[in-house]
C-alpha cells in the first residue's frame, strides 16, 4: 500500500483532546500528554476546531485523559505483580511507549492499529526523533481485509501463555456484538493473571438530558465521519458478556469513580461524564 498522508481521523480527536486537557485545564492534570500533539501537527487554528469546541468539550477531554491514566495506572499496578505484556487495541496515536519507557521497558508492549495508521505514525515518530524501543513491538492488521489480531500478535512474538493486560478503549462502539464477544473470548483464553480493560458506551436513553444532547452529537459526528457506533451497552449487559465469554470476574468501574480518584476538589468543577463506561475483566 502506499505511504499515507494522515491518520486516522479519530486518532487524531483523541491526540488532541488530549493535549488540549494540559493547555485549558488547570493543574493538577491527570495526564500530561502533548507527545500526540507533536504527532498529530495539526497546524495552526486547531484549537478552533468544530470537535474541539463543541458542546460538552471539557467533558469529552476529560473521559480521554482519564480512561487512560486509569489503564496506564493499572498496568502499572499489574507490571508490579508479574504482568509481563501489554496489548493496546485499536492504539491510533497511543503515546504511551514515548511518555513512561520507565514502565513500559518492564514488559513487552503491543501496539495493535490499521497499517495505514501505523506505517504513518511509525513515519511520525522517526521525524520527531523517537526510536521504537526493543519492547515495543506495532502490530499492523489490515482489518477490513480480514487479519486477525490475534494471528498477527503471535507472529510478532507474543506469547499467550504469559499474564497480559489487553485495553481496548474508544473501540466497541465502532464494532458489532459479535466482534466484541469474539474479542472477549479471545483476551479470555489469555494465562491466569490477564486482565482486559475496555470502554463501552451507553444507550441514549440511560443519559441525563444534557449528556444526552452532547451524546447525539458525537453520534451525528461518527456517522458523518464513515465510523457510525454500531454497539452500545448497559453495564450489566457489558459484565454479563464478559463472563459469557469465559473471563473468572468481571467489574463494572463508573465515571464517578473516576472522577472520585482522578477529578476530587477541583475547583473548575471538571470530570468525565456518564457516557463512557469501563469494565475490567479478569483471566
């Protein structure tokens, strides 16, 4: 395939909302990543971009910044008790191989993303001067023809039989229920000690009002984007599939608390709004 001129559209949202948590938000911040900035380079005027003051903005920058301090967190934590892989699905412009090597050069990790994306982000990284350490492997799968993640992990040398944690966050809406279920019984059959963190997003009619308003217009604007959501879930739906698919636990982790570990006495009154779920499954 030819060498691609941009990213992923998404990827490139999320980057942003990213930075634009350290550039607006008062300190204390809950992640501080202008890396995805410099990767994106989005120009001048991004700031005044529709997507990046729209309706709800500081809530959807801060749903961002806190999925993932939440599952660096708990790689961390699981690193600490013998964890030695980490796989990120769908990673878009992930940074967190440029910003913790001190963590991630503990194990191995696993960027999983479209080859377009990855061979422009590999492009990226090179020109801003940071090199693709040994224990970060990206694994490109050309999904829409078929590859299977999994297969393409293991030819890069990950090994199943090896505790891992596996994120996928910003991804299940994007993919039908079957595709999430194959997922979980795929991360399921991982060795004891696995864990899989992934975010799911709430039908509309479980949102307040004003978060549904802000909601829709997400919707309007993947729908618009070519990336419409397909898959939407209750948390007790989202559990219940977890066990269905073989994992021993399943836990159900709110925004509220998130923002009880991440947001507590800020005075802008900032947190992630109840759109976006976690769940953390246990092998």
């Amino acid at each position: 395939m030819g060498e691609p001129t941009e990213p992923d559209h998404t990827a490139v949202r999320v980057a942003l909302w990213r930075a634009l948590h350290v550039l607006e938000d008062a300190p204390p911040h809950v992640l501080e990543d202008e890396v995805g900035l410099k990767l994106a380079d989005p120009g001048e005027g991004w700031r005044r971009r529709g997507d990046m003051t729209m309706p709800g903005v500081a809530g959807v920058r801060a749903a961002m910044v806190a999925r993932a301090r939440f599952v660096e967190d708990l790689v961390a934590e699981r690193a600490d008790g013998g964890v030695t892989q980490y796989v990120i699905l769908g990673a878009g412009l992930d940074t967190f191989a440029q910003r913790r090597p001190e963590l991630g050069s503990r194990i191995r990790v696993f960027e999983v993303d479209q080859p377009g994306t990855q061979a422009w982000k590999r492009r990226r990284l090179a020109e801003l001067g940071y090199d693709v350490p040994s224990w970060l492997t990206l694994v490109p799968v050309d999904f829409e023809a078929g590859d299977s993640w999994w297969d393409r992990l293991a030819a890069e040398g990950f090994d199943p039989a090896r505790p891992t944690v596996v994120a996928s966050t910003g991804v299940s809406m994007y993919l039908t229920r079957e595709t999430n279920a194959l997922t979980m019984r795929q991360v399921a059959a991982l060795a004891p000690g696995s864990v899989f963190a992934t975010t799911f997003l709430l039908p509309l009619d479980m949102l307040e009002p004003d978060q549904r308003q802000v909601q829709e217009f997400s919707t309007r604007g993947a729908a618009a984007a070519g990336t419409p959501f397909i898959s939407l879930y209750s948390p007790d739906d989202m559990r219940q599939a977890a066990l269905d698919a073989g994992f021993a636990k399943a836990v159900h982790v709110s925004p509220d608390e998130l923002a009880a570990r991440y947001f507590a006495d800020r005075a802008d009154g900032l947190r992630p709004p109840r759109a976006e779920q976690f769940l953390v499954a246990e092998v």
